[in-house]
C-alpha cells in the first residue's frame, strides 16, 4: 500500500516537473513552430498551434539575406574566448579568497558582485570612448575582454563557493608532499573541483552567448555576433514575425544543443557543488 | 610549452589575426550603412549588387530595430566613433544634428539627381537652415484606413474630409463585440514615437499645443483636457480591449484580421493592408484624410520620412554621396517598379512619382500625397509654437520627455490613473524637463 502510494506522488511529481518545465520552455518552443508558419499564419488569432501547412520559406529568405556563418563565428570566438579568459584569471582569485582569507575577503566578494548593479548604460560612454581611443571599435579581442570582465564577478563567486567545499587538508597534504603553488592549483585543486568548473564554464558560455547591450552597441560588420543577426529581423513597422523567430531559432540551436549535451554536467555542477 | 602557455599563445593568436582582418577590411572601398529593418530598406539592400556593379563600392549592412538603431547611430556620432559612413535617421534627428555640425551638408549633389523633385514638406523637415542634410528614402504621413463593407453596412459615408465627431459616431456603429469587430484601432502604447506622436497629432486636430510661444508646457489647457477625454472616451466605446499597449504591428496585425473598422496610422501600412497575400480585407479598404475637430483647419496627420544622411568625419563622404544618390533617385524607383510592380516603390520622397501615370493607379497614392501636403512642420499648431515638427518638436530634450508625458497618458489609457491626473504629471514633467534644459 505504501509503495502504491509512493508511485502515484512519484507519478505526479514527474508530471508537476513536466508540466513547469514545458511551461518554461514554451516560448521556445513556439518561436521555433512560428518560424515554419507563413507571416499570416504567425499573427493569426486565435493563434494556431500545429495546424498549419509547414515551411521553410523563412529560412530560405534568413539564409539569403544575412550571413549567417559570419555571425555564428564571432558569437562562437567572443563566447568561448571570453569564458577561457574568465575562468584563467578566476581560478587563482577564487582560490586565494577560499583558501587563504584574509579579512577583506567577504568585501572584496561583495565589491566584485556590486559592478554587476550599475546599469550597462551607465558606462556606455565611457567604454565606447576609451575603445574610439585605442582603435577596437567593432573588434572581437575588444568584445572578449568587455565581456569577460562583465562576467568576472560571476566566475569568481561560483568557484569560491565551490573551492570553499573543498577540504583545505587536502592541498596541505599536497604542500607537505612538496607541491609548488602552481602544481597546487592546476594538479590537486582543478581536478577535484571539475564539476564546478564545467558548470561555470557552461553556464558563463551561455552568458556570454545572450548578452545583447555590449554586443550591440560596441558592432558594427566586423565583430557583430548572433545577438545583432537577431536585432536585424525586429521592425516597430511591419509584421515579420515568422522571419525573426526563424533568425531567433538559428541564433539559439547551437547553444540549446550545447546545453542539451551537457546538461547532465550542468545541473550536477549547479546542484551538488564540487565535491560532494 | 605548457598548456597554459600554449592557451595564452591561442588566445593572443586570435586576437591579433582579428586586429589584422578587421585592418584589412577597412582598407577597402566600402561603406557601411546602418538601417532600420522595415520593408522598403530591406528591399534596397537586395539591390545592392547593382549599385556595386555600376560603382566598383562595396557596400556593409548594418541593420537593428529602430529604438537600437537610434541609440546605436546617435552613440557613434556624438562620440565620433565613425563607424558608420551612411546612417538612417528620421526627420527628428535630422535638424538637430544638422545644428550640432554631425552631418555632411548634401547641397553639391549632382544635376542629374534633381533635388529639386523632392516633395517640399519632405525637404523643409531634412533642411537645417535652408540646406538639405538628409536625403528622404521614403516619407510618409498618416491618414485613416477603413473597411469599406463595414461602412456600408452601417449606413454610412466617409466624407472627404471627416471630423472627429463623425468618426466616433462611425466607429460606435461599426463596432460589433460579438463579432470582435472594433470600429476603431489607435496607438495607445507609451513612447515619443509610438502613442505619443498620435496623440501629438490628435491635439493639433483639436487646437490644442504643447508648448506656448515662450517653451511654457499647455498639457493644463482646455485643449488638452477635451483631446484625451475624447480619446479616452472613443476608444472605451469602440477600441479594442487593451489598447494602451497597441502600436503599429498590434492594430496592423488586428486590421489585417478584420478587426477594425477604422485605423489611423502611418500612409505606409497602406501598402500592408491591400495586399492579399497578408490582409484578409485587402479587397475592401478605402482611403480618407486624417480627421480634425469641428471649426480646426490642422487636421490629425503627422509627417516622417527615413532618410539617409553622411555622418561628419567619414572618410568616404564622396562614395556615400554617390550610394545616396542612387538609393533616392528616380531611376531606383523605376527600378523597384520594374521588379515588383509600382505598389512597392519607396512612397513620399519625390514629386515626379506623383506625376506618373503609372503611380496614379497605386490606389493609396494620391491620399499618401495629400496627406503629406496636409502636414506643415513649420506651422503644425492653430497657436503658434516656436519649434518645428508636426507630431513632435524638433529639440534634443524632445525624445525623452514626451516619453514620459506619453507613459502618463498610457496610465490613464489603461486606466490606472484619470485623465486629469495624467495632464497634471505630464505638465510637471514638462516643466522640470525643459526648465532644466534652459528653456
């Protein structure tokens, strides 16, 4: 009786976690089916769900008039890059707050987050300048160090959290065996913090992938990623709503792919910390 | 090497190969033209690799909603960045920039361009002191598109030129909640450009202004209070639910469906709703001049145009004066003309394509004209008001601060605050805006 019980909460437990997760995901899923309806059909009311005769029309027109590839790359250069370069300087930092505190530490933590409350456009003169300064306007190298450093403070909080799970006798072990500082950190520590680490590079890509302002506004040709490849399918005059969710389709799959992969990786990172 | 070293030689790899690559493009002959994504831009960059053919200029796009666009272009030209060496702006920025010295005057262009073709209103809103800065790609005005069926079936005509007492009364009868007809769709939604340019020109409609002769805020005249009472009033009557939050894709995308009886908007939604492939009434919409107040000879239509203009400091102004003059010639519109018929040729720049024959037949043209004749930037109010613009005042302040008054009149829309609420905080707003300002 109480294994009957037991099924049936387990039952509605799965179907509560299917009906919030569907419920998430339900924006992406009709972007993706509005991109396969004519422009008509996307803006018909009441809204049409699955009857509707599919097309590729939208990507067809997408494909012809942007360069789609040329998006994807930068995208793929300023996400990856930005992230590599973030968790290389935040592994250091997060291990000398975890392990070797002093009593600012906890401020220092606090001042880092605190860059994260001033709004982008507070700052957009100052950053746009200081780039017409140093001739990197529309520059990926430019974009990569913006926006690793706008998600620094994230990185370096994720890993201090999970290096503060990690049991300082350890790396005193690996002291006393005549571990060198550097060998500490990349043979003893890393390892054992892979999960978290793997989380944080994920969740940073995934970052660094939808961040709009500085990606917008500091591009022109050269350097302009999947974000303005979006914003060029958005018209305050004129209904073209099929042709922009197939340009938002094509801009999310490589990252919905990436996290689908690796999700397993992601939720244990998120919810067990390091070593548990 | 180890790893480390050898991530931080990839890192430093990379960046330098993108330093080279963007050097490399830039030593080319092509210019970058930043746009808005709206159908008739978009139908030029098709056309692109003839201008390229003809003129061995490449040409980059780069092209962002129109709120990102504004913010992107007027960053880079204030700061000098020069990112861009053409940029399309409207007839708000244009004036303004033109005072500030950010755009290349555009009074050498060649006599086969004909510059004096372009419609008056059109050149009067680019001008800066007399002088063109900005050449109009497209212009429109708006006026009132309407079912005719549904006008018919209530037993109604519309006159030449309707009052707002008639169209009130039309929508009232047109309107059909069973059948989720609403006699009319209006902008609602807060900002400058969007409800708030309506209800701009909804006010001149009714004699009132936003500003006396001497920058002093009248959102506490009589003028005022009658405009958005009746507004608030018309569209409670016979707009649809939710109005507050309607712009131009909301009503074009109910109109299109059958929803509305009446939409005043933009001339270019002309173009939308006839088409059939898009507009399941495309076979029954007829055309009439906006309406005005009884006794008030400024009738409730505004004036715009997406132009194109050379920022100041570009060091392609010459190949941008020549990509310009090819985009706003008439040989481009006879060019679109051939390809896709005279419906979809950029409308409200040029006289002579009023003067063809063949235009004549576009059954929204001549309405699209008079619209625009209709609108006088320079004298848009029945009292006199010392800017220029007709559905907005040409001063930098202007953007911000009727964004505000037009989220105040958004929360009486919706009904969050009155109507008289709504007037007191715009007048406040108003008044701190442009006292700070030096007014």
């Amino acid at each position: 009786m109480a294994r009957a019980v037991s099924s049936r909460r387990k039952a509605i437990n799965t179907a509560v976690a299917w009906a919030i997760g569907l419920l998430i995901f339900f924006p992406i899923l009709w972007t993706i089916l509005t991109s396969f309806k004519t422009e008509a059909q996307a803006i018909a009311d009441p809204p049409i769900f699955l009857g509707f005769d599919w097309t590729l029309e939208n990507y067809r027109i997408v494909q012809e008039r942007s360069n789609y590839m040329r998006f994807l790359w930068n995208s793929v250069i300023i996400a990856g890059f930005s992230t590599i370069l973030g968790v290389i300087i935040a592994v250091p930092a997060a291990w000398s707050m975890a392990f070797v505190p002093s009593r600012r530490t906890k401020d220092i933590l606090l001042w880092m987050l605190s860059t994260k409350m001033l709004p982008a456009v507070g700052v957009l003169y100052p950053i746009y300048l200081i780039c017409i300064e140093l001739g990197v306007l529309d520059n990926r190298v430019a974009l990569v160090v913006i926006i690793m450093l706008i998600n620094l403070p994230i990185i370096v909080w994720m890993l201090y959290t999970y290096f503060r799970e990690i049991p300082g006798e350890i790396l005193e072990a690996a002291r006393m065996d005549g571990a060198s500082l550097r060998n500490e950190i990349l043979y003893v520590l890393t390892p054992m913090a892979v999960p978290g680490i793997a989380s944080t590079v994920l969740l940073n890509f995934i970052l660094a992938w939808n961040e709009a302002f500085w990606t917008l506004n500091l591009t022109a040709v050269n350097a302009a990623p999947l974000t303005a490849f979006i914003a060029s399918y958005s018209s305050p005059e004129g209904l073209f709503f099929a042709k922009l969710s197939a340009a938002s389709t094509m801009a999310i799959a490589p990252i919905l792919i990436l996290g689908w992969f690796s999700q397993k990786q992601l939720v244990r990172g998120l919810t067990f910390g390091a070593v548990k | 090497m180890t790893t480390t070293q050898r991530l931080l030689g990839t890192v430093a790899g990379i960046g330098l190969a993108s330093g080279m690559a963007a050097t490399a493009m830039a030593q080319d002959t092509t210019i970058t033209i930043a746009t808005v994504n709206n159908g008739d831009m978009v139908r030029m960059q098709g056309y692109t690799d003839q201008f390229t053919e003809e003129t061995g200029i490449g040409v980059e796009w780069v092209t962002l909603e129109e709120n990102v666009l504004r913010q992107r272009v007027t960053t880079d030209i204030t700061t000098g960045g020069g990112q861009f060496d053409i940029m399309t702006i409207g007839m708000y920025e244009a004036p303004i920039w033109a005072a500030n010295d950010w755009l290349v005057p555009l009074d050498d262009l060649s006599d086969d361009y004909n510059a004096e073709d372009i419609l008056p209103a059109m050149r009067a809103g680019l001008s800066y002191n007399g002088t063109l800065y900005a050449a109009p790609f497209y212009g429109e005005s708006s006026m009132i598109m309407y079912r005719t069926d549904l006008m018919e079936e209530a037993g109604l005509e519309m006159p030449e030129e309707p009052t707002w007492q008639f169209i009130r009364e039309a929508a009232a009868a047109m309107t059909d909640r069973d059948a989720d007809i609403n006699g009319i769709c209006l902008r609602g939604k807060a900002g400058w450009g969007e409800g708030g340019a309506f209800i701009m020109t909804m006010a001149n409609s009714f004699g009132a202004r936003p500003v006396n002769e001497d920058w002093e805020p009248q959102l506490d005249s009589e003028a005022w209070a009658e405009t958005l009472t009746f507004f608030t009033e018309m569209m409670a009557e016979s707009g649809p639910a939710g109005y507050a939050t309607n712009g131009f894709n909301e009503n074009l995308s109910l109109f299109q469906q059958g929803k509305c009886g009446m939409w005043i908007d933009a001339t270019v939604a002309a173009s939308f709703v006839t088409n059939p492939e898009e507009s399941e009434v495309a076979d029954s919409v007829g055309f009439a001049l906006a309406p005005s107040a009884e006794g008030v000879d400024k009738k409730a239509n505004w004036l715009w145009a997406w132009a194109l203009a050379i920022p100041a400091g570009t060091e392609q102004a010459d190949a941008a004066k020549q990509f310009i003059e090819w985009s706003t010639s008439t040989d481009y519109i006879e060019l679109v003309a051939e390809n896709e018929g005279w419906a979809n040729v950029p409308p409200g720049a040029r006289t002579s394509l009023y003067e063809n024959e063949n235009y004549a037949d576009v059954p929204f043209a001549d309405l699209t004209l008079a619209s625009i004749d209709a609108a006088d930037p320079t004298n848009p109010t029945v009292d006199p008001v010392p800017y220029t613009g007709v559905q907005f005042a040409a001063i930098p302040e202007w953007a911000g601060m009727w964004g505000q008054v037009s989220q105040e009149f958004s929360a009486a829309y919706a009904g969050q605050q009155s109507v008289e609420e709504a007037l007191e905080q715009g007048q406040a707003i108003m008044t701190d805006a442009l006292e700070a300002a030096g007014y």
